[in-house]
C-alpha cells in the first residue's frame, strides 16, 4: 500500500493506493484497512474525521445510513460481509451485519447474519419504546425471501417474520414506527401480482400485508415516511398510469390513494420522499427531466378546508368552509368528542370556487361535532 499527499496552498490532499489482485469475481482489494481514526482539515474551523473503514469480516458495503440510539451510540447495517466473509466475492463476501459504533469511533459487531437469521441487510434500522432495534434483510429467512428481525444493543437478535413471497418478498426500504407504535414497511416484490407490498408489523411479529400492488396502482415501492397527518407516504419505482412510477398514500388500515403518476418526460423512476417543515413533500428520481439525468420534485399539499361560519336555526345547521374549485368535500359528524366513529353526510359536496357550504337537518343527537376533509 503507498501513501500519497498534495498540498496546494493552505489544503493538503491525502490518497491511497490499494494493491489489487485478481480472484473468481474480478479484482478486489489484496489489503483493506481495519478501523481507525484519519483527520483531515476541511474549512477553517471545520475538520473531517474518519471513524471507522469496513474490512469484510466487520463488514461490507453499508447501503443505509446510521440510526442514534437512546444510549447515545449510533447503529446500523452492512449488506454484506462479517464472520463469513472470505473474499470480496458475492459467494464468499458475508452476509452481512448490524454494528454499533461510539462517537469517537469504537465499532462493534452485533451481529453477523447466518442466512437463516437473514442476508442482506439493506435499510436502515428504528429503534421502538423498549429500546431494541428493528430492521430487514432483503434476502435470507426460512425461503431466502427476506426477514424482519429484532435486535438489542448488546447483540440478542431475534427474527420476528420471514416472508413467503404472497405476502411480499425482498423487502429493501426500512420501516418507519407509526404512531400507533407499529412498524411499517414495504417489499420490492411479491403479493398478489407480485409488484410489491405495504405491510404492518406488530413488535410480537405479527405481520399484516395492507396492499399489494397490481402495476396500474405502481411497482416497487421505495420506503416509507409517515405524514403530519397520521397516513404513510412513499413512491414506486416502476407503474403507474405511464409506468415510470408514482407517488402515493395510504392509510394505516391499507386504503391506498394514488397522488401522481410520472410520465417519464416530468421525471422517472422516483426514489423515497421526506415531508418538509412547509407540510409538502420532496423527492428525487433516478432518470426524466429535459436531460434524462434525475431530478427533484416537490408535492405540494392542497389546503386543509378552514371551517368560517357555522350557524343554528330550528335545528338546522349551515356550515360554510374555505375550497378549492372542483375540490370535493365531505362532512362528517360525530354526537360527541368521546365517539370514535364519524358518520358522513350524503352527498360530498364539489366547491365551485373558494368557499363551499353545506345544511345539515335535525337530527335526535342533543349535540353534533363535524369535520370535513378534502377527498383525492
């Protein structure tokens, strides 16, 4: 291995040169460095830190970013690589594994997965109340079709599901913890058309398949974010009204709403989404856009409908509420706060311009609490 520097003016640019040997799968590193800790000065003021260099039996290729835990160390997956690995080869590179490392860059292997307990461990982990954490692995389990897996900071790792391809397969994008305390997630394939699923999944292991995807509704859907307003949103890859992907919601009970469908001249193949401080969502896509080279999106959230006047008259109530022309609204009531289920006034109503109205007869509740909401 040789070493290298270059200074130019006040920077200095450190390079390393790795001797390469061929083996069954090509070329591949003859040496690879173990962990340490490399300062390189940035801007004044700022100094990047190197902590910690994968060498295949610690781990190989982190495909996900590092999640903070409660005890204030970071943790995270590796696709491949620890105690099986041999050589870079796919057929000999480990199969991955979940670590833990410290601020200053102490890493300790969890866990290295066995294929049984998983393979391929490619999103990123969320750590749940009790304080263990919870990932996928896009491959291994009882079929080889992918796991979900539970682990505790001192490396217990227990695996909760393992998929069967008609209840998803190849499961990549992580999942996201709702309010309600489940997990959620998604899988590249599998289901009914085998296009891919949305799956819940209680901390016992109970998993429930909330959609499968059918290829007009979208293909392989990307991981999941969960919205200001209590639903789950994410995009697919492939599908859609023009196959190029989409962008979609669905709710925690499997009440799917397509929201865009890309056309490939707007943009194509479109990866996960974040929800901005402004409530509207933003996004990138692989390809698309007037250079076929990617691009970035917003999706901007229509208005919530703002109730302006309520009245009462002989029991009759007049309710007038903010709109969007051609929006379609319903209403709902409810006899009191306690009641959990609300009953939808027939027909929705469509806005003609910028405020819409409603009349609601007398009824036998002694008192009606309503809500409206904008539908796709």
């Amino acid at each position: 291995m040789k070493h290298s520097q270059s200074c130019f003016g006040n920077s200095c640019l450190g390079s390393r040169a790795v001797a390469l040997k061929s083996g069954a799968a090509g070329l591949f590193p003859a040496v690879i460095l173990t962990c340490f800790a490399a300062v390189q000065t940035a801007r004044a003021g700022l100094t990047f830190q190197l902590l910690c260099e994968f060498n295949g039996t610690n781990g190989l290729n982190p495909l996900s970013g590092l999640v903070q835990g409660n005890d204030g160390n970071f943790y995270g997956t590796t696709y491949r690589g620890g105690a099986g690995y041999t050589d870079y080869s796919d057929a000999r590179g480990g199969k991955g594994t979940v670590f833990r490392i410290t601020p200053n860059g102490a890493l300790t292997t969890l866990v290295s997965f066995d294929g049984w307990n998983g393979n391929k461990a490619k999103g990123a982990l969320v750590q749940e109340s009790d304080g263990s954490f919870y990932g996928t692995t896009q491959r291994g389990g009882v079929i080889d079709q992918g796991t979900v897996f539970k682990i505790t900071t001192n490396g217990v790792v227990t695996t909760l599901y393992s998929f069967s391809n008609l209840d998803g397969r190849w499961p990549s994008g992580g999942m996201v913890q709702g309010n309600d305390g489940n997990l959620y997630g998604t899988t590249d394939l599998g289901g009914a058309s085998d296009y891919g699923t949305v799956f819940q999944l209680m901390t016992n292991g109970a998993l429930t398949t909330l959609f499968s995807f059918n290829g007009t509704n979208g293909r392989g859907p990307n991981g999941l974010v969960q919205g200001s307003d209590g639903n789950l949103y994410s995009t697919t890859v492939l599908g859609g009204a023009y196959g190029h992907g989409t962008i979609f919601k669905i709710t925690t009970n499997g009440t799917l709403t397509t929201l865009f469908s890309f056309n490939g001249t707007d943009a194509s193949q479109p990866k996960s989404l974040v929800q901005g401080s402004d409530g509207n969502f933003y996004g990138t896509t692989v390809e698309g856009g007037p250079y076929f080279a990617g691009t970035i999106f917003r999706l901007v959230q229509p208005p919530r409908p703002l109730i302006t006047v309520i009245t009462e008259s002989g029991g009759i109530v007049a309710l007038t509420w903010t709109s969007l022309t051609d929006g379609i609204y319903r209403v709902e009531y409810k006899p009191s706060l306690a009641a959990t289920n609300w009953t939808a006034l027939i027909p929705d109503v469509t806005a003609t311009g910028s405020t819409a109205s409603l009349t609601d007869g007398p009824g036998t509740d002694a008192e009606r609490y309503y809500r409206i909401t904008l539908q796709p």
